[in-house]
C-alpha cells in the first residue's frame, strides 16, 4: 500500500509515494553504515555545524515547512509555525551543546585508580514516530544521536508522507552526509525487519500504547533498545488558591491545541470544590470562543482531526464514555457527526473508574471534568491511572505546587503553565506512557555507548 498525502481539512489526496523496496532499504541501510563508520572517527564540531545548517534550513524557509504541516496534518497554521520553531531550537539545543555532552569524563575510583567514561555511537536507531508533531518528533531523535555519529532510519506515520519527505528535503538540502538520515516509506513488515538486521543497534518509537507493545516484543527478540514514548491521560489540577483567568484560558489552550491531540494535552481537570463552577462557567465561555474551519486560515482557532479514522474512533470513545455512565457537560455530539473532520469541543463529567473509557486516552477535544475535595484526592485521582506522562497544577503557592507534583506519578509535572516539551529538559513517561527520556543530556545518552577505561 502507497503512502498516501490527504489534506485532513478537505479530504483531497495531494501525492502518494511509493514504497520502498527492500533492496532499496538494504541500500539506506549500507550508506548508513558507511555515515556511521566515518562519524565515529569525525569530529564532533563538524557534525555540530551541519546540524546548525539544519536549523538555519528550517528558519530560512519557515512558511514552507509549516504550510506542508497544516496541510498534510491539519494543524492550524499558527501551530505549524509554533511547530517549525520548536524543531529549530531543539537542533540548536544539540548544536550547542554536543561537545560538551559526549566530553570525556573522569571519575576516581578510590582507594587508587581512575576511570575515564567515554561516549560513543552505537549504530543505526530506528525512528518510528507518529503523525501529531511530524517535524519535532522526527528532530527529537535525530539531532542527538546525529551528534553521536548514530544515523537515523525514519519510518513515519503513514498519513503524513508529506511531512516525513519535507523532513528528508531539508537534510539533504542542508548538505547532511548521505546515510546519516534516511525516511523510508515501509510496512511493518519491513519495519521488524529492520530491527532484526545487525546494523540496527536501537528504537526509538512514539506512538500508542499498542505499537509500543508490539515493536518492544520485536525488539526485545533480538536484544535491541528501546525507547517508548506512548500516550496519556494527563491532569490540569485548579487548586482554591489558582488564579482563575489564567487556569481557564491555560485549560482550554492546553486541551484544544493541535485538536486535542497531543499526549500530554490536559485530559483531565481536578478542580477544587471552592471553585469548580466559577472554573466550569469560565471554561465553557472559553470553549465556546473556538471556531473550527480551514487550519490555513488565520482566523480558525480549532483545527480539524488529522484523519477520517481518528474522527471515527474519537466519536465512538464519546459514546462508549456516555454508555458507560459519563455525561455531557457541554457541547454537542450530534454536530459532530457531519462529514469533514472537524470536531468541536466537548466536556464530560461523571467518569467513574468502572467507565469503559476512564483509563483511555481520548486524543481530541474532549475534556473531563472532576469536582476534588483535599490535595489528597487530586494525588488519589491523578495516580488511579496506568498512565505516568505528565500533568499541569495551577496555584499562587509555588511551594504548594510543587509539593504536590513530587507527588504525581508521572515523568513530568508543569506548575502555572500549559506543559510543553523543552531541548533542555527531559521528556518522557513512566507506567504504560514508556520509558526511556527524549531531549536534554538523557535523549544523547539512550543510544550511546557509555565506556568505562580503567586504569
Ligand atoms: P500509532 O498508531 O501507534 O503510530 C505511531 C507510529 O507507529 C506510526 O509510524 C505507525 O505507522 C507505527 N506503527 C504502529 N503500529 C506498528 C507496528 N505494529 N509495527 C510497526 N510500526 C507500527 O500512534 P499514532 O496514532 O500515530 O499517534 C498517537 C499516539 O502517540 C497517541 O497515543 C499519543 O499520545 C502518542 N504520542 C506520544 C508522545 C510522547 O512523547 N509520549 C508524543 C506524541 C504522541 P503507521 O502510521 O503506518 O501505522
């Protein structure tokens, strides 16, 4: 089956591309040996200014990478832009700082020895990453274990050939040696042949639970790592003390941005008792602001879904939510059953843990709501999930705040502000959201090999 280009706005089919064939695919795989044999001996300065030229080719042509974004996945446009930026600086992050990173270091080893760790590549990682950030998530992987001399093979989300092409566009343009990124149209049983092949020494994989399932099992049969960056059901805890104004308009944005669909967009509010309606009031006028329409026009403020499928089966986990005992806060679910795939918000209340749907993951504008009586209770409700990604308190006590989020079992808790991945700060989950960190020193070192020289 081609890769197949569909703008999500108006369902028109723009290109499709071919597959690659396997001889084709052992040939990215030789010239991927080969980048990965020069970089080990290379040094990493050099690798460092070609990456700066990645990133000058993402900020020169800005308008034409986010427009291919918007309409190969549907994001707004002001998101794509958003999206284009953030891979620039996540480039840079790695530009700056690599020597740094993969310096030498001595330890000491008492009573009277020495120990030099040294930091090298592995060989070729795997990338298979998902449609919702098609160039951050790409440039997650990439820009580190580019600084390790690790080449990247890149199997992306098959509704987003466009992006994933762009992607390749730009390291070749940017004059990144061959083999030192290669996007390859593939299926899966392509993919487990890749991870299978000796040349193939990591796998990076964000996506659902249930690929993180099945590509950990490949993986594991034959010994490679992995990395899984999976889903969540995040909180956006209102503690009593919270400024309301900035709760509310945080709580839509970090709902309702890229539709909802993002794995750490507030999927869960835990409001306090004390404010929960003049939070709920101020929430619905904020929900209702939002217009969906065509993502490349400026004034559209909620894009539509990325596909026909995830409209689908948005539709159907609304349902079987309702069925199973949840209602409707607001919004409209018949209106959503019109054609395109544009989806306009919703809020549930009355999710019980015996609900269908109360540890799933609705990835789009569908919020839920819960009335929290004590610090206590939002740790009890945020941790009653098998999810462990991320989550958002908002309060004027910064002490308060951060108090309770070492209590919240997830890999990362954001007091006061929508939370968004940063170059320098690690990323990732814990529980059924994976393993393994992305960006910072933690994403260099996944794929290296950390060497100990004793002496
Ligand atoms: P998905 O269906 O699991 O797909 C992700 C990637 O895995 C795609 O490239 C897909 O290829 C591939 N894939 C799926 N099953 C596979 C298999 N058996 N063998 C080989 N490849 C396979 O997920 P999605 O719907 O694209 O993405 C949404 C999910 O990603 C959500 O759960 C979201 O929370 C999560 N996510 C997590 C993070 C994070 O950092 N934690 C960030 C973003 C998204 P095809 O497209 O060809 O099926």
């Amino acid at each position: 089956m081609p890769y197949t280009e569909v703008n999500p706005y108006n369902g028109k089919t723009i290109r499709e591309f071919p597959n690659t064939t396997n001889s084709q695919l052992n040939e990215f795989l030789n010239q991927a040996t080969i980048f990965y044999q020069k970089a080990q001996v290379q040094p990493v300065k050099e690798r460092e200014i070609l990456l700066e030229r990645l990133a000058d080719e993402f900020e020169n042509h800005m308008e034409k990478y986010a427009q291919i974004l918007t309409v190969n996945m549907g994001k707004l446009i002001g998101e794509a832009r958003s999206e284009v930026k953030k891979n620039i600086t996540f480039a840079h992050y790695y530009a700056e700082n690599g020597s740094q990173l993969l310096k030498p270091q001595s330890s000491e080893i008492l009573p009277n020895g020495n120990a030099q760790i040294e930091f090298s590549g592995t060989g070729i990682v795997l990338a298979i990453e998902p449609w919702n950030f098609p160039y951050t998530q790409v440039m997650r992987v990439f820009a580190p274990n580019f600084i390790l001399g690790n080449p990247v093979v890149l199997k992306h989300a098959s509704i987003v050939p466009g992006a994933a092409q762009a992607f390749q566009n730009a390291c070749d343009n940017a004059g990144l040696p061959k083999g030192a990124f290669s996007n390859v149209f593939i299926n899966y049983d392509q993919v487990n042949s890749i991870i299978a092949d000796s040349r193939v020494q990591g796998i990076a994989l964000t996506g659902s639970e249930n690929a993180g399932k099945r590509i950990a099992a490949t993986a594991g049969s034959y010994l490679k790592k992995t990395t899984l960056e999976l889903g969540g059901t995040d909180i956006f805890a209102v503690l009593d003390d919270a400024d309301i104004d900035r709760a509310t308009t945080d709580a839509a944005t970090a709902r309702l941005s890229n539709a909802g669909q993002v794995c750490t967009s507030a999927k869960r509010y835990l409001v306090s008792d004390d404010i929960y309606d003049q939070f709920l009031l101020a929430l619905k006028k904020k929900f209702s602001t939002y217009q969906v329409g065509d993502p490349l026009d400026e004034k559209t403020t909620l894009a539509p879904l990325s596909s026909k499928k995830a409209k689908v089966s948005l539709l159907e986990q609304v349902r079987m939510a309702i069925s199973g005992g949840a209602s409707l806060l607001y919004g409209d679910l018949e209106s959503n059953e019109t054609q395109g795939n544009e989806f306009s918000p919703l809020i549930l209340t009355g999710m019980t843990p015996n609900n269908p749907m109360y540890d799933e993951e609705l990835f789009g504008p569908v919020a839920q709501i819960y009335r929290v009586k004590s610090d206590n209770e939002i740790v009890t409700k945020a941790n009653r999930s098998r999810h462990g990604l991320g989550g958002a308190i908002y309060t004027s006590d910064i002490e308060r705040g951060k108090r309770l989020a070492s209590r919240i079992a997830t890999g990362q808790v954001a007091i006061n502000h929508i939370l968004s991945s940063q170059a320098g700060v690690p990323f990732g989950g814990i529980k059924d959201s994976g393993y393994g960190r992305e960006l910072g020193h933690w994403g260099i070192y996944e794929f290296a090999n950390i060497k100990a020289i004793i002496y």
